[in-house]
C-alpha cells in the first residue's frame, strides 16, 4: 500500500477511536505516578490550578471553535466518518486548520503536567503529533477530494497547527452559547474527572488510603452538577436545539 493510502486509511482508524486518547493518559499517569518519584507530585494548589488552568484553556479554545460552527462542516464530524457539507475558512479556521485538536492538546497537558515530568510531558508531545498528524492528513484528504481547489488555496496561506499568520476574518454566524453547551459539556466534565482520578490514585500512592484533596472534591462536583443539570436538559427538552447548529 502507498504511503499517503496508509496515512489515509491509519488516520481513518484512529479518527473513529480518537475518545479512547484521554483513557490511555489515565492509564499511563497512573503508571507513572506509581513508578515515578513520588515525592514529587505531593498536592500543591497553586499548581494544580496551572494545570487546570492549562486544560481548561484548551476548553476555551474548542468553545470558540464551536460557537461559531455550523451544522455539518468540517469542524462538525462523526464517530463514522468525515462529514463536510461546507468548508470553514472565517474565525478560527482562518488562523489554523484544526483548532479542536489544539484545544485537546492544551486538555490533555494539563494532567499531563500534574505527574510533574519534563520526560513525561516531552513524550507525551510526540505521542500527541504522531497520533494526531495522521488523523490531521485523514481528514485533509477526504477535504481535498471534496472541495479541490478552494480547500488548496486556503490551506497553503492557513497553518495546520500553530498559527503562524493572524489575516483573521469574522466568522458567518453570531456565537451560539447553547451550541457550545450541547457539545461541550462532556469535553468539560472529563477535565475534572481525570484531575480527580489522578488526585485519587496520587494520594493511595503516597499514603495507602483512598480520599481526594478538599480542592478537588469541590471542583468534581461542581462539575458533576454542570454536568447533570446540563445533560438533562439535553435529553429532555429542545432548549439547546439551534437551526443550522
């Protein structure tokens, strides 16, 4: 198989796999937490809300990516495949081509940095490119095939990843904050859950006894309300239904 068929078709794969991504990081911070020094994760609050602060950055990025979304573009994809009834090329998709992926990124380092590990961080980094350039090149192909030229031109004066041009242009639609609550609420309760987990396991380590720091019982279920309030809502009315969202 060609290179650019196995990119195509390995990108493919893990786009319809890409939630099982933050289990892995549980999973191996747990690991690590466990083989690693301990003394160095001991609880520090100021620090812990950088890390926080880092993960829910990458949330604001993906709200402002979101609001600002139409139904079925090439930001609006699905556990099946790729789905683009139009191309975005106003707000942020005017300064990079994938700005949900920068935002998980950011999601994700946070708890990363809660292990406390350059090491860590730096291989998390090149797991992050490696997964995600694939992913990137899947959805690529299917825009290229879809849209030719028009995708063409405005990749080759947009940057993939790290904006590195700032021509930006006004989105099409008005920000929808209900749009943003209907698609968001999970990405923002998985925060606090893997912070939470991460504190769990943290202080077993360090003390064999299971309990989690005061900050992060108040911050979990604070959360957890967001969340449940948000989710019934969701499901039971047609309050966060917008047209064309």
């Amino acid at each position: 198989m060609a290179l650019v068929h196995e990119f195509e078709s390995s990108g493919n794969w893990l786009f319809k796999r890409r939630s099982w991504l933050p289990v892995f990081i549980i999973v191996a911070g747990i690991v690590m937490m466990y083989l690693g020094n301990r003394q160095a994760i001991l609880f520090d609050m100021r620090d812990e809300l950088i890390f926080l602060g880092v993960s829910l950055f990458g949330e604001v990025i993906r709200i402002l990516t979101v609001g600002f979304t139409p139904r079925n573009t090439s930001g609006r994809n699905t556990i099946n495949g790729q789905v683009a009834d139009e191309l975005n090329v106003t707000g942020i998709y005017s300064l990079l081509r994938h700005p949900l992926y920068l935002g998980n990124f950011f999601m994700w380092l946070g708890p990363v940095l809660f292990l406390r590990s350059l090491g860590v961080t730096l291989v998390f980094g090149l797991i992050y490119w490696l997964y995600y350039e694939r992913i990137m090149f899947a959805e690529e192909q299917f825009l290229r095939k879809k849209f030719g030229d028009i995708y063409d031109k405005w990749s080759e004066k947009v940057s993939s990843f790290i904006p590195y041009t700032f021509k930006f242009i006004p989105p099409k639609l008005s920000f929808s904050v209900k749009n943003v609550l209907k698609r968001e609420y999970n990405s923002f309760v998985n925060i606090f859950v893997i912070f939470t987990l991460l504190d769990l396991f943290r202080n077993y380590f360090l003390s064999e006894r299971i309990y989690l720091n005061v900050m992060w019982i108040y911050l979990f279920i604070s959360a957890g309300v967001i969340w449940l309030v948000l989710r019934t809502i969701e499901k039971r009315t047609h309050w966060l239904d917008v047209e064309g969202r």
